[in-house]
C-alpha cells in the first residue's frame, strides 16, 4: 500500500493534513491553496484505458490522491455523482466531427450543460462524508464566486444536502443571461444568490478576503458555520477534473486516433487555470501528453504570462461573449507557480502578495521554461466567432463561444508549430448556454429579443434538442435577488443567513 498524500499550503504554514481536512477547508490558514505533497504515478495500464467506463477510471485515479477514503465511500460518491443527471452514459463523450481534424471532449452533458458539473457533482459527496467522519457539528458554509458556470453547478450540487449553506457571488453585469437565469431560478432552501456590482476579480477577491478574516470566522464559527469552497480553489474540485483527461486519452485509443503509449495535446479554454492545470497534474503523473494549450479571450492575462513571464492584471478588463473566461486573477495559476517555483513557499507567498499589493508579479525566463509543456494563446472576439461558422459551416458541428476560443487557439498554434500530434480539444459548455452568441456567429442576420428566440433559432440549426436545463429556466420563477458592493460582501453573508437583520 503506497503511503498516503498529504496536503500542504503553497504558502508553507501549518501541518500538512490529509484530503478530507483539505477538501472541508477549501483554503488554506495562510491565504494559500493546498496542493499534494506528491504527484501520484498513473496507477492505470495504458492498453486498459479504452475499456474502463468514466466511473472506473474516476475511481482508479481519484483513489490515489484522496487516500483517506475507503474504496466504498469513494465508489458510492462517484456512483451518485455520474449517473442519470447526465444526459449521455458516456459522461463525457469525445466526438470527432472531422476525421482529419481535433476531437472535441464534451463536458457539458451533465445538470447544468458545463464542465464544472464534473467536479461539483461530486464535491457535496466529499464535504458530507468528511463532515460525517469527523464529527463536524457545524455547518458547512459554502462561499463561491462564479464568472458563469460554477456558480449554477455548485447550487445544484448542494441543493438541499443536509447540513450545508451556500451563498454564491456573481458579477451582475458579467454573466449571460442563461447563467443568470439558471442561478437566480435555484430552489434549494440552502442556497442563496448575490449579485455584485463589480466583475469576477471583485467576487473572488472578496471570497478570499472573507476567508481570510479571522474575526469574522471566529464570528460565524460561534454561530454554527464552518466556512469552505466550491470554486477550484478547493482541491477536492481539482482532482475530479484530472480524471477526463485520462478518460479523453483512453477513448482516443479507443477511437484508434492513437496507440497506446503515444502522445496527445490537449487544446483548453481556461480564465481561472483550474481546467488547464488538472491536465497538467495528469501530464505529470505520467500520461502521455506532449503540449497543453493554454487558450485565452481578450482578457489575455495567462497569454502574457505564459509567454513573457510577467503576471499583470493591472490592465482593462473586456466583457467578452464568453464571460466565464473574463477573468484576471487565475486563482489556480499559485499551484503552478509553486510547482515550477522548486516547491518554495516563501518565494510563492512572495509573488502572490506582489500580485495583491501591486497587481503584478514576474518569473525569470529559467523559472518559466519549467512550464515548457504548457503553450499560451488567445484569440480575439472575431477570431472565436469565425472559427463557431466555419466548423459548422464545414461539419455542422456547433461549439460554443469558449470552446471556440481554444479551437481558435489551436489554429494559431498548428499555424505556428506545424505539429502534427493527435489533439483534443476540452469542450467546456453547451452551445445553448451562449445560444445569443453561436447564432449570432453563424447567421449575423438574426435578431431577437431576449434569450428565447436565440434558444429556438440554435435548434433549427441542427443542434441537438434543447437541454433539460434551458427547458427548466424557461418557466422557472425568479427566487433571488439580493445584490451588494464588493466592499458590503462580509456583511451580506450574515445577513442571507439570517444573522443579522437585512
């Protein structure tokens, strides 16, 4: 029996602790994200990859890294996490619209139509069996910011589970109108929605500042709440995600794009670097990954960092038509930097404080080649929706506004590197959840009034049938409606609990 990986701060305070202290903390005492004191080796045979369903190899690979749960508490979390929620058994299926062209990984098929439901589908299992072990008397105060997609995906997921709250940020002006119609319309008698009069960088810096408060945890700990996470800063959100990497590699084997023990690149649209860095945890547990495309919109923070070494969000921030990626604070970017930094807490605290004070940090040219398996690109609003009409116009493939922009990506990396590695592209929503925008791209001539008439106009496309969940928001009665200033968001918390008056 291997040894059991601990968790430690990037920032080097406090004892390292086992998964399930990670996973209800969310985030470190000291500001710092926890990361695995070592990066398990693929415990999988390649040439068995094709033949495990998305339930085995999430077992086989999330069983290495959360070692303090017994196979059962594992197997019947991922059991009720991957099952009739998502409207196609394969979980996440990969399609090849053109033979000669990128495979598409679509991680949309699950309750909300976007990748994060593959992790946050399963988190709620994670916090509940932690608590339940440990004793925890209080309950778990979930606190997320969302640029978009988490926000939904982590409401449905802790929807009425017993001993939990959730409060989710979003910024008003900052998300499409299907997002915040899905949130707004939630039910659960645990959940609560804000929105922000700011953009994402607002919300998820007032997260941290709450999390970060120690009178104010004092506080809502004598009231009964524990505080933890749903956004990806959690660990417990990371892991799930490495596993569709590993599933990808196995149904290419299995589509005979590759052989097995030959290398793929993964194409990832990424603002928060969540997604792209669970590719890279499994590049680094030794499948067979050549590059990683780091793919960015407008809001090219991770482009510029990727490829100069200097990380500066002091610059205009873009509303992009795809709002998930507008973002200018990569959260996640602090596991790589520590990674690539010879696992140095101090310099890593270092950066990350020179990012809050000053809003920018910088990396020698040395330190950045250790990142070599990792490529930034972005592509502009009329790149996105140039590559939207000609894949439909060449396959009747219709992809979505953010996976737009990795396949647009891509083409500026085949352009300039003529590689010609098998590649998947990490297919992240649903068209229909940007339905304004995808038709717009393919036939500029329409026009409609909300977000209705886009809905229908994508279906007479040619895309599949309309989802349960833009079917739901259709009739669904508003539910929330609480806003407040970055400034107000502590405050605001004890007041949608009830804590103090409103």
């Amino acid at each position: 029996m291997p040894e059991e990986i601990l968790y430690k701060s990037t920032r080097g305070k406090g004892d390292a602790v086992h998964s399930q202290e990670a996973i209800l903390r969310g985030l470190a005492d000291d500001g710092g994200l926890f990361v695995p004191e070592r990066i398990p080796a693929l415990s999988i045979d390649l040439d068995e990859l094709p033949s495990l369903s998305y339930r085995e190899t999430a077992f086989r690979v999330m069983r290495d890294y959360l070692m303090d749960f017994t196979e059962e508490e594992l197997r019947t979390a991922i059991a009720a996490a991957y099952d009739e929620k998502f409207d196609d058994e394969r979980i996440a299926p990969l399609v090849r619209p053109d033979s000669k062209g990128p495979a598409y990984l679509e991680l949309f098929h699950g309750k909300t139509i976007a990748f994060k439901d593959m992790a946050l589908s399963i988190l709620p299992h994670f916090m509940t069996i932690a608590a339940r072990k440990r004793g925890l008397d209080s309950k778990i105060l979930i606190l997320t910011a969302t640029s978009g997609d988490t926000g939904k995906a982590a409401l449905s997921g802790f929807a009425d589970v017993p001993g939990t709250e959730i409060i989710v940020f979003f910024p008003k002006d900052g998300v499409s109108e299907v997002q915040r119609l899905q949130m707004v319309t939630e039910k659960g008698k645990n959940t609560h929605v804000v929105s922000v009069n700011g953009n994402f960088d607002d919300c998820q810096s007032g997260v941290k500042k709450i999390f970060s408060d120690p009178a104010l945890r004092a506080e809502m700990e004598g009231c009964g709440y524990q505080f933890s996470s749903a956004n990806s800063i959690n660990i417990g959100r990371l892991v799930p995600q490495i596993v569709y990497y590993v599933y990808a590699y196995g149904q290419m084997c299995k589509l005979n794009c590759i052989k097995a023990g030959e290398k793929i690149n993964f194409a990832v649209p990424t603002g928060n670097f969540g997604n792209i860095l669970a590719g890279y945890y499994a590049r680094s547990m030794g499948l067979p990954v050549n590059k990683l495309i780091c793919a960015s919109n407008e809001n090219k923070v991770l482009f510029d960092f990727l490829n100069t070494g200097v990380y500066d969000r002091n610059r205009k921030f873009l509303l992009t038509h795809s709002p998930s990626m507008d973002i200018l604070i990569s959260s996640n970017l602090e596991r790589l930097i520590y990674k690539i930094e010879d696992e140095d807490p101090i310099k890593t605290a270092s950066l990350m404080k020179e990012l809050s004070e000053k809003g920018r940090y910088q990396v020698t040219s040395e330190i950045l080649e250790r990142a070599e398996g990792i490529r930034g690109y972005f592509a502009s609003e009329t790149e996105c929706f140039g590559k939207i009409k000609s894949l439909y116009k060449e396959t009747d493939y219709i992809i979505d506004t953010h996976t737009a922009v990795a396949a647009a990506a891509l083409d500026k990396y085949l352009s300039e590197t003529k590689d010609d590695t098998p590649t998947v592209i990490v297919s992240t929503a649903s068209p229909y959840k940007f339905a304004d925008s995808v038709v717009s791209a393919i036939d500029p001539s329409k026009h409609f009034e909300g977000s209705e008439g886009y809905i229908d106009a994508l279906r007479s496309l040619g895309a599949p049938e309309i989802p349960d969940a833009i079917k739901e928001i259709r009739e669904a009665k508003i539910v929330h409606g609480e806003n407040c200033d970055p400034s107000e968001m502590g405050i605001t918390v004890k007041k949608v609990l009830g804590i103090i008056a409103n």
